[in-house]
C-alpha cells in the first residue's frame, strides 16, 4: 500500500494521524479505493456515516457508544447491498451491487477514527453492517490484517458453513463469531433467510460448534424476535431443545424497524428469555442502538447520487468532506 490521502481529497487520516498508528500500525492508505464522507447523523450515542465509493455508489457504517460496555464499537459494511435476502433487512432488500475491497472495509475504520476524538475507552470493530462478511472473505481477512490484536472483532454471518471453517483456520482469539439464526427449524429460517436452503441449521451449528470447540470460546447465536412469526413460546422450547449443551450465547435482539418488510417488534421478549433461561440456555437480550437514525440492525441501505437518501436533508452535512 502507498502513502497518499486516505479518503477522496480529504486526508482524514492525516487529520488525526493516531487513527493510522491504531490499526495495528498499519498504513491503511491507498488511492484505488478511496472513499468520500458524502454525510453523516448523529444521535446521542450513535453516530452514523455515508461513505461514497468512487463508482457512485455508498455504504454505511456507526459509531456506537454502549453506555453499559467499557469500549465503542465501529460497525462496518463487507459488501454494497447484500445478496442474502433476509426478509427483515433493509439491504438485504435492496440486493447486491458488489463486494468492498479490504482498503474500503478499512478505510471506514480510518475514517470514522479520524472524524471523532479516538475513544479514551477500548474499540470493537464490529463486521455487522451492510452484507455477508464471509462472502467476501478475502477482502474481509485482509482488512483483519490491519486490526490490532488488542482490538475486539465480531464477525455476523448468516452461517455460511465454508466461511466460518475458514475463520476457525485465522485462530483469531480476539473474534467473536455471531451467527443469525432466528428461527428454531428450517421452515420458518427459510421464510426468513433463504440462505437455510443452502445451509440448513444443522449444518450451521456443526460449523459453529467446530469454531467454538477450536477457539475455546462460545458462538453467539443472534435471533430477532418478531411478532407473531418467531416469537411463540412454542418456537422458544424448540429452541431449548435445538441448542441445550451446544457452545453457544443466545442472543435475543429488537427488531430494528424496516417498514417495507411488513415485521413489528414483538411483546413477548420476556417471556420468550424465560423460557430459554429456564431451558438452560445462555441468554440475554439486546437492544440495538441508532435505530432513529436508520443505524440499527438491518437498517442500512445504499444510495445512488441521483436517488441519495430520503433522510439526507435530516442529517449534518460537513461539507469539507464531500467530494461525490
Ligand atoms: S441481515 Fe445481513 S446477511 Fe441478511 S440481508 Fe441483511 S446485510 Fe445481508
């Protein structure tokens, strides 16, 4: 890699040059993929970026500070658009235009770093944004590259079986894997993630289990609770019985609202952690940060220039760094 300008015209990095020396002392630079800030929005924990590729495309990422953790975490895209099709999910409606190179996986990093004062507390990055990770693996496995080791990583799959034995072979002890599960059988996964026909469950889980086994960790295992499609108490019993002894976290999170699929947030988040927990699972409930500003789980889009985002005019335009 070379040592131009980071981001289109605007050296964010040379900005603030401790966000270089914080990415495992990497140099992150390099003018074949740069990307431009095109805007931002902020909330009063979350604060989320638009970044444009130089195709005319853009891809999401936030900023989010967990009052109840001891570090932030930087939530990044893999890929513009998502081929998986989860039917919850703002990108995965919108389908796949391509993969992001490691440089404008990185480079959302970068740049994120370089627009804040970096965070007195620990980093996560955190591959949960737009796309499948382990679709892109490369790339993805480059941009691991230039993460430090004392950073934390979480890696979100669908459970694409090869990509997660491949994970197992990085040996990474600071990776923790999510899987999305949410549902306790392949019929209602299927509705849910076509993906189930390519993966079924339980071929997720042996690949889950045989990361877990090798890292000497658990799998965190992500269900969104939507209502009157997942969150029977009936699906939380099929659950106990699909996961009880496996090396696994349950993780139980909010829908993050996505008007065009037609979902709502369930009421039974209660009941439904009862049932697990008394079942034996590890269980706990997640509340997804961001959601008002479109930065929740799911909610990320990508926008064309000449059909930007409908919230544009909503968000904080810093106009130094727009360089579309
Ligand atoms: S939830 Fe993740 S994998 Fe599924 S469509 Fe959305 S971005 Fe893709």
């Amino acid at each position: 890699m070379n040592t131009t300008c980071i981001l289109d015209g605007h050296a964010m990095g040379m900005r603030n040059a401790r966000s270089m020396e914080t990415i495992g002392g990497h140099n992150i630079n390099n003018t074949a993929s740069r990307m431009s800030l095109q805007a931002k929005a902020e909330s009063s924990v979350v604060t989320k970026y638009v970044w444009a590729t130089r195709d005319g495309h853009t891809v999401e990422s936030a900023h989010l500070q967990f009052r109840t953790r001891e570090y932030d975490s930087l939530c990044i895209s893999s890929q513009i658009g998502c081929a998986m099709k989860c039917a919850f999910c703002a990108t995965g409606l919108q389908g796949i235009v391509r993969n992001l190179t490691g440089d404008e996986i990185i480079l959302q990093v970068n740049g994120m770093l370089g627009d804040t004062q970096y965070p007195a507390r620990g980093l996560e990055v955190s591959f949960t944004g737009m796309g499948e990770p382990l679709l892109n693996f490369s790339a993805v496995k480059s941009a691991l590259e230039h993460i430090s080791p004392d950073m934390r990583v979480v890696i979100s799959t669908v459970g694409i079986a090869p990509g997660i034995r491949k994970l197992v072979g990085l040996r990474m002890t600071n990776l923790q894997l999510r899987v999305s599960l949410h549902a306790p059988n392949d019929e209602l996964r299927t509705e849910l993630m076509p993906i189930t026909r390519q993966y079924p469950i339980g071929e997720v889980l042996a690949a889950a289990v045989e990361y877990a086994d090798t890292l000497r960790t658990r799998v965190v295992l992500n269900y969104v609770l939507l209502k009157d499609v997942n969150d029977a108490e009936a699906h939380a019993e099929e659950l106990v019985g699909l996961l009880n002894g496996l090396p696994v976290r349950l993780r139980l999170s909010r829908f993050s609202p996505v008007s065009e699929t037609g979902f709502a947030e369930s009421a039974n988040h209660h009941a439904f952690e009862q049932i697990c927990a008394q079942g034996g699972l590890d269980v706990y409930q997640f509340h997804s940060l961001g959601t008002e500003i479109g930065a929740g789980m799911g909610q990320f889009r990508h926008y064309r220039p000449e059909a930007p985002a409908p919230w544009a005019s909503r968000v904080t335009r810093n106009a130094d760094l727009v360089a579309v």
